[in-house]
C-alpha cells in the first residue's frame, strides 16, 4: 500500500503553492502562507498567550551503562545525573512534532553508539508546539526558558559543567536551542556548542538579532541549513553554518511520480527534514565525512571558496568558524568518500535543476504550476543567501 501522509505544514503549503499564479516565487508562497497564519493569530487574539509550564515539556534520558538507563527526568530526580562523565545531549523536536520522533529515536542511538559516556535527553513539548505556527514560534521561548533551568539546576545543584552540555535542536527547537544558551547566560553560564538543524525562519528572519538564533548563543553554534526557501532560516546565524547541497534544494529529495500523491508531498517537507538526517549519519562518523569547504559566495553565476579550508559537518569537537558547503549522497550514507571541487558542484546543480524541470512537465496543470515555481526559483535564488562578509 502506498504510503499517503499529509503533514499540515505541507497541507498548507500545497493549498498556498497550487493556488497561486504561475510566476509566484518560493518566498511569495512563503509569504502568503504565512500571512494566512497571521489572519488566524490575529483572529485568536482574544485568546491569550499563556506561557508554557514545566509540567507541558517532557525530558526522557537515555545512556548506555548506568542504571537506570532509561528514566523521566523531572526536578525533583535530577540526582540520577550525578557523576555523568561524558556529554549531555538535549535533542529538541519542531513544529507539530514530538521527542519520540523516529528521527529522534535514530539520533539518540546515533549518540549512545559513538559516544560511550554519552547522557542524551530527548525534549518532548508536543502539546505547545501543535498550536498555530505563530503561537507555536512564541512558545520557544518559554521551552527554551524551561531546558535553561534544568542545565542551570544539572550545574548548580548536581556538580555537573557547563561545557558537558550540547543542545541539539531541528526547525523550532533550532531557536528553542538558541533562546535556553541566553536564558543561561542571564545566569553567567555560556553553553560550549548548539547544534541548529534547519533552524525555522518564518517569523523568526524578521526578528531583531537577540531575538532569534544567533551566533553568541554559545561557544559554538553550528548550524545546518537544508530548507532556505520554505522553512528554514536563510542567512547565517551561527559561528560555523554549513549549507549542504547549497542548502534549499536536497539530493534524493525531487522525486515525483504522478500517481502517487505522496511523492508530490514529501518534496516539500524532504528538504527540511534532511537536516536531522544529515546529523543522525554525521555522529556516527565525526571525522572524514561529510566534508564541507570554507565558501564566501556561491551561486549558479559566481562561486568563491576556499577547498583547502574545510571541516567534517559532524565533528563536535570544531572550533572553525565560517560558511561551509558540500554535496551528500541522495540517500543514506549521505557522506562522500571525496570532497567535491566547486567546480562539480556547480554543474550538479545545473543538473537539478533540469531534472526539476523535466519532472514538472510530466504533470497535470494545477500541480505543475505549484512544482514550476520550485524549478523557476532554483535559477533566481540566492543559494547562500548573503555571506556573512554581505551583511
Ligand atoms: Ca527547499
């Protein structure tokens, strides 16, 4: 049977990117999806924001050797933590998602698998990350609040350091990740790293800085950017950002057969997804894998890199800072064995976008307006947006 399974970003995306006319661009959908959102938090107003308690965020813990070796963590059992060696790894899930994911799952066994000494906590804020998206975007804050007291209380009241803890965070929990690293700062304690999967820009890219995801959130904020023209953040906003495959369209990621609904679906949301996927693989091999190089431009007209500079996306040791890229596989392993020259990627790209292209006139006439702006805005999009050097 054929897998059929409408996510409602992608129900909604689908609904704002048929409708519109042909020569809408990616952003103009992004645009107007968003403003369908607005109209909806503009009617709840009456509704009051309420802030997110403690009780509404579950912590599962997950380790290898001690017992227990699974357990709910809440204030009053944060003993169980006590002598931890090794990192402790939060893993925080988006908008209308939760911390018993698969994805979540497979990146918690990835940790526990290369990283013996390893505490890995999955967050679970199902319940206020399945309001409207604007709702759901200000409750990040309150998360975040809430992972920053239990990191303060772990250091403060357990003898546990400050540099033990990693953040990892996809989409919303991207910037949930970034506003605990300030929360704990008030307190004088600077996360070591954050990793931010394809962290959401909708309503976060017109924040002022402080407000959002950005690079003095921690010692080190490595960012992964896979979804640039729909959810996620475009421009960087960590120390190091990588944008694989150029960062808005993934490998393995354009399938489209017109009779399966589905594989009109999953594009949509695949790219955004690939981020998680990416890290889960990039754990497993920190080191010669996954290599990205140092670029300061790059787009279909002009590239400029620096291939001798280069850093493994998975290596949580790095201190490097800058804009990195490379290409992956289509499908699991996603590491390349070679580092691809500038000059590859570029022709890949071309070869993308043709395939897009072919791929759309295949279809019907509603479906292959929506799918022709994808392909349309692989030539006028910005891959990397601006470098940082730009802004
Ligand atoms: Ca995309």
């Amino acid at each position: 049977m054929k897998r059929f399974f409408l996510h409602p970003v992608t129900a909604f995306l689908i609904i704002a990117g048929v409708s519109c006319k042909m020569e809408t661009s990616n952003f103009d959908i992004r645009k107007e999806f968003f403003n369908i959102y607005k109209g909806i938090a503009v009617e709840t107003k009456a509704i009051t924001h309420t802030q997110v308690t403690r009780d509404q965020v579950t912590f599962t813990m997950y380790r290898n050797h001690q017992e227990p070796k699974e357990a709910i963590i809440k204030d009053n059992n944060l003993a169980l933590l006590e002598g931890s060696k090794g990192h402790v790894v939060f893993i925080t899930h988006g908008w209308t998602d939760h911390g018993d994911a698969e994805w979540v799952l497979e990146m918690k066994d990835s940790f526990l698998s290369t990283y013996p000494d390893i505490v890995v906590i999955a967050v679970d804020w199902r319940e206020p990350a399945r309001q409207v998206y604007s709702i759901s975007s200000i409750n990040t804050y309150d998360i975040g609040n809430i992972i920053g007291d239990t990191v303060g209380k772990l250091v403060d009241e357990h003898r546990l350091d400050i540099g033990q803890f990693i953040l990892v965070g996809h989409s919303l929990g991207g910037q949930i990740s970034g506003f605990a690293g300030k929360h704990l700062q008030k307190a004088g304690k600077k996360l070591q790293r954050i990793v931010a999967l394809d962290p959401a820009g909708p309503l976060f890219d017109v924040r002022p800085v402080d407000k959002r995801l950005n690079p003095t959130d921690a010692e080190v904020v490595e960012v992964i950017h896979t979804d640039t023209g729909s959810f996620g953040f475009k421009d960087p906003c960590g120390t190091i950002d990588f944008y694989p495959n150029g960062g808005d369209f993934q490998a393995g990621c354009t399938r489209i057969d017109v009779f399966d609904a589905s594989s009109i679906v999953d594009p949509i949301v695949c790219d955004h997804e690939r981020s998680y996927y990416y890290f889960i693989d990039a754990v497993q091999h920190p080191k010669d894998y996954l290599v990205a190089m140092e670029c300061t431009e790059w787009n279909f007209l002009r590239k400029v890199c620096n291939e001798s500079n280069t850093v493994s996306m998975g290596d949580l040791t790095t201190t490097q800072t800058g804009t990195f890229y490379l290409t992956t596989n289509k499908e699991k392993p996603y590491g390349k064995k070679v580092l691809e020259t500038a000059d590859g990627l570029l022709d890949k790209m071309d070869k993308t976008k043709e395939a897009i292209t072919d791929k759309a006139s295949e279809l019907g006439s509603s479906v292959k307006a929506g799918i022709s702006k994808m392909g349309k805005s692989l030539s006028s999009f910005n891959f990397f947006g601006k470098s940082s050097k730009e802004e």
